[in-house]
C-alpha cells in the first residue's frame, strides 16, 4: 500500500480529464464514452449541479408564501404594497 494520497485538486484534474478525453491509460488509449460519461457526472456531483426538481420547487413554494406573506401584513398594516408577483401597486 503507498502512502501517497491524492489532493483533492489531483483527483479533479484527472476526473476533467478523463471528461475532456485527454487522460490516456498506459497503453494509449483514451476513455470510452461510459467512462466520459462517469467523470462528468461524478464532477457535477461535486460542484453541486443536480438540484432534485422537487427541492427546487418547494424552494420557490417557500419563497412566493412568504412574498405574499409580507405583502398582505403590509397591506393590513395600511402601507402601499406592490404585487409579490407583478410589483404592480396594489389597490386599497
């Protein structure tokens, strides 16, 4: 067993690499489509690009409510409101 361990940026690079096509195994050959396919997805993992649909939605859910929220508290404090989701001046 070595006792070399990789950094975090070493395992980065020869994923992009693998991804770009440009890491070559020992006897030439670049890697398959799969193996491409892997080291993209494996570097999306990373970088935090797959957001589940679903997370997303109830984000904007949350994020509308409480828009709505504070505009009809504003609205009943008597203040001029605008639209949460136009920002067109309500009437009151």
């Amino acid at each position: 067993m070595s006792a070399y361990i990789a950094a975090p940026e070493e395992v980065l690079a020869v994923l992009s690499a693998i991804m770009q096509g440009t890491f070559l195994d020992a006897v030439g050959h670049a890697p398959r489509v799969a193996e491409r396919c892997r080291a993209a997805e494996l570097l999306a993992r990373h970088y935090g690009l797959f957001v589940p649909a679903e997370r997303e939605t109830t984000q904007a859910r949350r994020d509308a409510a409480e828009r709505i929220s504070r505009a009809v508290e504003a609205w009943l404090a008597g203040e001029e409101v605008d639209s949460p989701s136009t920002g067109t001046p309500l009437a009151g």
